[in-house]
C-alpha cells in the first residue's frame, strides 16, 4: 500500500513514543531490555510512561516546536494511539522515519475508509454503510436491519461513540444523542465469541502472528483476555491469516491488532462458525498484554523489533494464559493479587483510580503439560 521508511536501529540508539499511557510505558520497558532507550512525547504531566524514561517531552501534540526538538532527539517515532493527528505525524515524518507508516492512520482512524479497506481485501464484516444524516440513518436502516450499531467514524473507543439501535427508537434522538454528521451504521452481530489476533510485521515482510486470544468485555472495557481462543484449529488459522493479510496489505511495519467476532451462523452455506472483522488497532493492544509472561517474546518487543529494523521473534507460548485488567477499583485489591501463586501483576503507576481506567493488569500461565 504503502512504502515504510528503512530503519536498523543499534543497541543505544533512541525510539520516540508518541503516548504516555500505559502502552507506551511497556513498550519502553521493552526496549530498554534491549539495550535501546526511549523518549516518550505525551501532553499529560502525569503520563505513566514519563516514569520509565529518562527523557520526557511534555507538550501538546499542536506543539510545532516541541514535535521538532522531539524528533532531533530520537531514531525512529512510533506511537500507542491510533488518534495521532495528522498534522503532528505529517511534522514529524518530514524528520524522522515514522513506523507504522503515517499513511496507516488515515486508513485506521475512520470506520468507513477501515471497513472498505477490509472489504476490498475479500475479508468479512458486519454489514454496513454510511450515514450522515437521520435521512441516511432511515436509509441504511432499511438496508441493513435492526437492531444495529451505529458508531462515530472517528474517535471512538472502549464502546464510547456508539449505540445500539433497537425497533421503536425515535432515530433523530439517537443521531442527536451521537453528536456527529460522519457515522457508519453496523448490523449487529450476535457473536459466540470475541476474539483478537496481534501480528507483527518487519520491513523486509516478515509477519508472525500470536496465538489468538480469546476476550471477555464489560462495560465494553476488555475484563478478560484469555489464550489461546477455544476455538477449532481451523478457525484460528483463519484468524491469524487475516490478521497476516491486513498487515502485509498494509506494508506495516509494526505490531497491529484485528479485533474481531466469531459467528455461528446458516449464512456461511457449511454451517460452521465463521470470522468477521470488527476494528483493526494500529499499535499494541490490551488484548495482547497476556505475551509479557506467556509468550517467549512479548507483543511489546516484537513492536520494538519490528520498528528497529530488527530480526522478529517466534513466539513461543509458554502454555494457557489468563490475563485480567485491573480496572478502575480493581487496582485497590493489588495486594491480594501478589500473593495468588503463579500470578504476575503489572501496576501501570497511575493516580487515582477512576470508573473504567485501566490501572494494571494480572497474567496467569497454567504451563503446558510436557
Ligand atoms: P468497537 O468500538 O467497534 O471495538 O466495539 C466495542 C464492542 O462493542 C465490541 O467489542 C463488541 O462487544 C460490541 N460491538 C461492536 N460492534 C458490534 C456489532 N456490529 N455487533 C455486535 N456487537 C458489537
């Protein structure tokens, strides 16, 4: 799609990360262990990557200036969001090599433009189509069923600027209610399951993807990551070579995630369960966190390889794991969590503990039978 700078890092040399979250700060962590340092770039003071790297730039992402001084600083630019704005990764890429290339955002940010692109590589999606106005939300309605989902193009996340849309709703309180004129309307899926896979890519098109993991949600905030998936081998294979295709189609260098739904469904003519694609995160992802103790390399140092213009790893699975986010409250049991045995707990150094922030997270590996 599109051609990624080169780039071959040497131990020593400098990564920038754009986003102080906890993504961020495990990346770094990542990197460190490989003899490379990071820079984090993050607008928020109290950014939990800060406390992880020696040199921090604090400023907003508008920050011309800031971006510039940024960039002089480090090797190559990454980032753990998706919602960089354009102009800040346009600033930088005139600098720096940026990975994931800035032309994967364009594709990742909007809905539509993602769905179309998944569409036209022959890979399922819910229904859908666009809406920008009650008059279209009636028509693609009339099109696509009820109920639905329909969701922002832009910006959405954890379930936020999204609503599903039942028989009977008065259609021009929900289209108020989303606070948008660029939307796209979803036939609702009813899933057996959630599932993701993280895939990793280098420059010169290696791809290794990991075992697909398995995700519980509530609230619409990942509760629960579990690998590998109960699903057939059939079925994963399916899984992790979507994920493959997305990533080579893209030219991606990096760690991206495919979340998507498993459904049993007539409409495959076989009857047998089927995968569809639901979001594709161009970054590491929650749902990958279970591959810093279950996996022989983490999601975290396969994004720092990739990006380096290092060789990437075979993942290795060290057996099943659970992984469960410590969200919002959750974080005040942490003393209970280091002393369940075989538990590795993950604090992301946050302040207060608010309603849906993730805080931590807890992996436990039930090793594989020899
Ligand atoms: P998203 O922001 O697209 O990742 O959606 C958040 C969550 O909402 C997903 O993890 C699903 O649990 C649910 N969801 C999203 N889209 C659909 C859909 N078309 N049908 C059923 N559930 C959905």
């Amino acid at each position: 799609m599109t051609a990624s700078p080169q780039v071959k890092l040497k131990p020593g040399d400098t990564i920038g990360i754009l986003g102080g979250g906890q993504l961020g700060r495990m990346l770094a962590m990542a990197a460190a262990r490989l003899g490379l340092r990071c820079q984090v770039f993050s607008p928020d003071p109290d950014s939990p990557a800060f406390d992880v790297v020696l040199n921090a730039t604090c400023a907003e992402y508008a920050d011309v200036e800031a971006l510039e001084l940024f960039a002089n600083d480090v090797d190559v630019i990454t980032y753990e969001f998706e919602n960089v704005p354009a102009a800040t990764a346009m600033v930088l890429a005139a600098r720096r090599p940026v990975l994931p290339a800035q032309k994967i955002l364009e594709t990742t940010q909007d809905r539509l433009i993602e769905k179309d692109f998944v569409k036209r590589l022959g890979i399922g999606t819910a229904d859908y189509a666009d809406v920008s106005s009650v008059e279209s939300l009636r028509a693609a309605i009339a099109k696509i069923g009820l109920p639905a989902v329909i969701k922002t193009r832009r910006f959405g996340y954890d379930g936020k600027g999204q609503a599903i849309i039942r028989q009977g709703d008065d259609l021009a309180k929900v289209w108020e209610d989303l606070g948008t004129r660029s939307a796209i309307l979803e036939a609702f899926i009813p899933f057996e399951r959630e599932i993701s896979v993280i895939a990793a890519r280098a420059a010169d098109g290696q791809v290794e993807s990991f075992d697909v993991t398995e995700n519980e949600h509530r609230d619409h905030i990942l509760r629960i990551s579990r690998a590998p998936a109960q699903i057939s081998e059939a079925l994963a294979a399916q899984a992790r070579g979507i994920a493959e295709q997305i990533a080579t189609a893209l030219n991606y260098v990096g760690v991206l995630a495919v979340e998507m739904f498993v459904v049993q469904e007539n409409a495959d003519q076989s009857g047998s369960p089927k995968v569809l694609v639901n979001e594709i995160a161009p970054r590491v992802h929650n749902s990958g966190h279970w591959t810093l103790d279950g996996a022989s390399v983490s999601q975290f140092e396969q994004h720092i390889r990739a990006i380096a213009g290092w060789p990437l790893g075979k993942p290795v699975r060290h057996g099943e794991v659970t992984m469960t986010n410590l969200i919002g409250d959750d974080i005040l049991g942490y003393e209970r969590w280091l002393t369940v045995p075989g538990a590795t707990v993950h604090l992301y150094g946050k302040g207060a503990p608010k309603p849906g922030r993730k805080m931590g997270h807890v992996t436990e590996v039930t090793p594989a039978r020899k």
